[in-house]
C-alpha cells in the first residue's frame, strides 16, 4: 500500500486510506478502564451492547451476564464466573470492568493472516502492518534518541521567541536606536514592545483550525516563515512605524509556534518523560534571550566605533542595531529547513485515519522499547480514545462553544496557568531588565551586563525541573516557584523604596534568584499544563485559547510596566508580588496532579480530584453531608409521630441540602 512518506510535510492530509472499523450504536454504555501496561492494550472507550464482536452485554434477568467471545476460542460465561476478572463500579453511570487478557485487547485475528489484528472494540484493522520491526529496521536514527532529538530540536523554534523577547530590550538603551526614531516617549516605546503580543494574541486563536487540518509539522513551518517576514522588516525598517508592522508579524510566527509547539511534544513524548521534554521546551526559549541579550551587549560597542553616537545614520550606527535583530532571521531560517525532518504526531496522523504513517510515528518513537508490541499497544490505546471521542463528540460539534460548555475546569486552569506566568513580573525583568537595572544604579553597559548574567543564570534555572517535574510533580514546583518569587518582588520593591548604598547590588541579587525561581517553576510548567488537561477533541482550541491568554496578560505588563515605572517607581513591583500570593492559592486548591498520566487518561484525574480531593470540594462534601443527616433525623421524627411532632414539612425545603446520590445520567466532563 502506497501512502504519503513520513517525512514529507506537505503530503495531502486528507489522503484517504482504508480504514476498516465498526462500532454499532446500541443503548447500553460499557467503559473499558485501562489495562495492565505489561503486554496489553491500555485504551478506554465507551463500547456499545452489539450482536456480534468482541464483547456483548446483556440484561435480560436481574443478574447482568457478559459474554466474552475470545479470538481463538468463543467462549461464554455469566457474571459470576468473571468476579475475580472484572471491576465493576456501577455507582458512577456506565459500568466499568477489565477485561482479562484472555479477551485480548488487540489480537490477532484466528480467521485472518498474521498481519491482521482486530481490538478490544471490534475494530479490524486488516489494512495495518503492524510489524513495526520491518519498518524501523530500515532506519538508523529512531527510538530513545529520536524522541530527544526531536523535542531539543523543536525547543529550539520557541527560542525565536525568547530571541525577540530579549533582543528589544538591549537595543532600547543604546543611543544609536534612540536617536534613529527621534527618542520615542515612554508610551511608544510601550506599544512597540508590546504589539508583538497584539499580533502572537490573534495567531494563536486561529490556529487551532490551521493545526487541525494541516498537522502540527506544517503548521510549526508555517510560523516560522511568518517570523521570518517579521524580523526582516524589523531589521531593515526606517521609521517606528515599520518597526512595529514587523513586531507584528514576528508576533504572528510566535503566537503560532508557542501553541504548537508544547502541543507536538506532549504528543510525541512517553508519559513518563513528557515533563521533562516539555520543560525542555523552555530552556531552548531561554536560551534564545540569554543569546539575545549578550548579542546586545556585544553589539553595544559598535556604537564606540567613529561617529556613531553623533551620527545615528551611519553605518556603524545602524549596525549596532540592525545586526542583533538580523541574526533572528538567521537562526529561523536555519530551524525552517531542518523543520521538514521532523516527524509529524502521530495522535494528528490517527486523528485524520492516517493509520499506517501513525502506527510508523510510533514505532521509531518506541524502538528503543524492549517490548516489541509497545508501538502497537500505543495505537491501539490512542485510535481508541479517539474513536470513543468520535462517538462523544463528532467533529462536526468539536465547537468553541462546545468546549466552553463541557471543559470549563480545564479552561481556566489552563488559561490561568499562563496568565499568573506572566502577571507573576516575568516580563517586567525580561522586557525592560536593563531599565530595572538602570533603575537600581547602574550605567548603560553595566546594566547590560548585569541584564547578561542575569540571562546565563535563568538559563541554568530552567535545568532542574527537567528532572524534578515527573518526581515531584507540577504542583509542588508551582506553589515553591511562586513563593520565591513573591518575596524576591517585595523585597526589590523595600530596596528601591530605602535607596542606600547597597541598593543596586541588592537589587542586581534579587533579580537573578526572582528570575530563577520562574526559570524553575512558572515558567516551564506554565506551558506545560495546558497541552496536557485538554483531551485531543479539543486540545488545539484549548491550547489556543490558554496561550492567547498568555499573549493578552504579555501586551498589558508590556504597555504598562514603563508607564509605572515613571509614575510610581518602587511600588510597582507590589502588584506582580500580589499575583505570586494568589496563584500559590489558586494551584492548591484547584489544580489537579498531571504527573505520568497519559493523555487519553486524564478525564478520570479530574473527576477523581474534583469528587475527592478538592479542599473547596472537601468543605462543600461536609456542609452537604451534614445538611443530609439533619434531614433524614427530622424526617424520621416525622414519621414516627407526625401527629405529636410539631414541624412544618416546608421546613425541610429551608435546607441547605444537596442528595448525595449520583445522577443515573452521564456528567458534563471537567
């Protein structure tokens, strides 16, 4: 069977490939819980009672059966004799069992060839080569290496970013750039610097449909072009004007790769690294402002060379300016090429019924797995979830609205994950680091120095989590990181307000461990989060909506950060260490825990936190059950004697009282 190569990222996506599957649509919902991950199938989906298949449901007596049609053997037993096999939990909707491995979750097929495989759902997939060794052979570069490759490589893309992010920041205090504009105000230099989000808040709505149709690969490419047209007018602009109109469109490119980016990898990565390759993400961010930042240092000397202070048209004068903003170009050009040989996610690839070139994805990620049946285990566990979210939700009805409706839990965790990110005072520092440095006493190239230092040792910062995050967990580093952070903010801003000797110095010290601590903690796991709580259905939309988030919060610290800088000084530093405060509130009490759960299975941490775990669901579980027991005595009083007990029955109604019971019907999903 022909199909696209797996390199190729302009292949037509929606190339039809034959898909054989059924799933038959019955009344009785059964939940398949996930499987022991030594040898079987882990997927969960919603099967429906069928005639013919797998499995079968019935209810004709008071005592259900299920009848497991084995693949080698048809078999039948009743309920009874499947106690020790079988996990049922009948309290919260649907019944939900395991299936034991006699049942197969993906098996090979009696009646058909040794290629073919039929799942725990029924579904044949006669059309799929599942020898995934035949297939990686022919490879060299594949498994272990290939999935660090590929995720350090992609980080990479998102240090355009922290490129741009940084670069501004430097050439804002050399004389040269001032003077070419003619000294912008502090207003314009605000709307300058922070247009860039205006433009990153826009692409990172609209792309969630982009992503969907084309595939993540492309559309990462397709950003970096756009980058690219943005940093070269920025480069070569000659008024303030085109200056910005390139802010624009770099903001475009990095509104497109900062949502897609934490996306693909958490879509390429095992759950048990994806923490720490998402993390890494992050580092290559920093990376790119740690080099922008001593590219502006270095460049600051070419304004010693001539008359290039007096006369800011010169060409050294230009040069110092122009050169730190060109070599964006030059590194998104070099990640533009290498970027059509990256593998596509292979979740994208199942998603539109490219099932070879996904099951291919998966079998050069897995390689280095000792157990060969790993890549198909995997298939089966993510075409299954999205077969079940076919069910759920169509695509048809994979609305904004519709994610609104049913996802709301995940759509402010998601969005506030990234909005505290940047209302926490990252921006103040990373924007406008050599102003605050300015500000606390030291001379133009001091401050771009100390601005440098301060970079190598945020860069250093964002190492540690690599290898904390799937130990400790999201939420430990979150609620450590923002208190750190809080107290280095207040304590800059009692510096400022004392104004000694040893101001500058202290404030030079407090800005390097504030910066670490966001390095370590709000940083990382800020973009982590929310690629990991959407399910796939809508994962590009929610993902989209958290990082225009993030761009929003990013345009309102950059507008004003300079503004209050004139108007209050000292006291600024108060409002981002106010945020600190609340975000270290909002993650204990609403954030659930993510670490090694893999994506298809996060639906049941949010219901299991959310029905258990949540303090404010804790407090409201005591009121209720204590309004319960009120009830049930003044009702059992009544019945005793309702002729001597003098009570109203709408007395009952005053209660604050809730049932505990769950509803029969299926719950909105968190």
């Amino acid at each position: 069977m022909s199909h696209t190569s797996l390199f190729d990222p302009f292949g037509d996506p929606q190339q039809e490939e034959e898909t054989l599957f059924s799933l038959d649509d019955e009344e009785n919902d059964i939940n398949l819980d996930e499987q022991a991950r030594n040898g079987s199938n882990r997927g969960s989906a919603d099967l429906q009672s069928r005639h013919s298949g797998n499995t079968t449901f019935s209810n004709t007596s008071n005592v259900p059966t299920i009848v497991i049609h084995d693949a080698s053997a048809s078999t039948s037993k009743p309920y009874d004799e499947f106690e020790d096999d079988l996990d049922l939990d009948n309290d919260d909707g649907p019944i939900r069992f395991n299936i034991p491995k006699t049942a197969g979750s993906s098996s090979r097929s009696s009646s058909e060839s040794g290629d073919s495989f039929t799942d725990a759902l029924g579904n044949h997939y006669d059309h799929i080569d599942f020898d995934s060794k035949a297939y990686t052979s022919k490879l060299k570069f594949k498994g272990t290496r290939l999935v660090y490759f590929t995720s350090a490589f992609v980080s990479l893309f998102v240090s355009l970013f922290g490129y741009e992010q940084g670069v501004c920041s430097g050439i804002l205090t050399f004389v040269t750039f001032l003077k070419y504009f003619d000294h912008p105000t502090a207003s314009e230099i605000g709307f300058v610097i922070s247009i860039l989000e205006i433009g990153a808040m826009i692409s990172s709505l609209l792309v969630a449909k982009i992503s969907d149709k084309w595939g993540r690969k492309r559309t990462i490419l397709m950003g970096t072009l756009i980058f690219m047209v943005g940093g070269t007018l920025q480069t070569f602009s000659v008024n303030l004007y085109i200056f910005a109109v390139g802010r624009v469109f770099s903001g475009i490119g990095v509104g497109i790769l900062s949502t897609m980016v934490p996306s693909y990898q958490c879509e390429i990565s095992p759950s048990e690294e994806r923490g720490k390759l998402v993390c890494g993400e992050f580092t290559g961010n920093i990376a790119g402002y740690a080099l922008s930042v001593w590219a502006d240092y270095f460049c600051y000397f070419i304004q010693n060379i001539g008359d290039a202070r007096e006369n800011p048209h010169s060409f050294f004068a230009n040069l110092s300016w122009r050169l730190p903003l060109f070599l964006q170009v030059v590194i998104a050009l070099v990640l533009f090429v290498g970027g059509f040989f990256i593998v596509e996610s292979p979740r994208w690839l199942l998603d539109v019924d490219r099932d070879q070139q996904g099951f291919h994805v998966l079998a050069l990620l897995y390689d280095s797995y000792p157990d060969d049946s790993k890549p198909r285990e995997e298939f089966f566990m993510i075409k299954n979830s999205i077969l079940q979210e076919r069910e759920t939700t169509p695509k048809s009805e994979r609305s904004w609205r519709h994610m609104f409706k049913n996802y709301m839990t995940r759509v402010l965790i998601a969005c506030s994950a990234l909005a505290f990110a940047q209302f926490n005072g990252i921006n103040i520092i990373s924007y406008y680091a050599p102003m605050v440095f300015e500000q606390a006493g030291f001379n133009n190239s001091n401050a771009l120095l100390m601005t440098g230092i301060n970079a190598i040792v945020y860069l250093f910062s964002t190492i540690p989590p690599w290898f904390l995050v799937d130990r400790w967990g999201r939420k430990p580093i979150l609620i450590s990181g923002g208190l750190s952070m809080g107290i280095c903010l207040s304590l800059i801003a009692v510096m400022m307000f004392l104004d000694k000797s040893f101001t500058s110095s202290m404030v030079a010290m407090l800005v390097i461990i504030y910066n670490a601590s966001f390095g370590y903690s709000w940083g990382p796991i800020g973009f982590l989060i929310p690629p990991e709580v959407y399910p796939l259905a809508v994962r590009s939309k929610g993902v989209s909506l958290s990082t225009a988030t993030n761009w929003f919060a990013n345009f309102v610290v950059g507008q004003l950060t300079p503004i209050l800088q004139e108007a209050i000084g000292w006291k600024m530093y108060i409002f981002p260490a106010v945020s600190c405060a609340l975000s270290i509130i909002v993650v204990i009490l609403f954030y659930p825990e993510t670490k090694g759960v893999e994506l298809e299975d996060m639906d049941s941490v949010f219901e299991k936190f959310y029905d258990y775990k949540s303090p404010l669901r804790k407090l409201s579980r005591k009121r209720h059950n204590k309004n319960a027991q009120q009830y049930e005595r003044i009702e059992n009083e009544i019945r005793q004697d309702v002729r001597s007990y003098d009570v109203e029955l709408d007395d009952l109604d005053d209660l604050n009282y809730e049932t505990t019971q769950q509803s029969s019907q299926k719950r909105t999903l968190l």
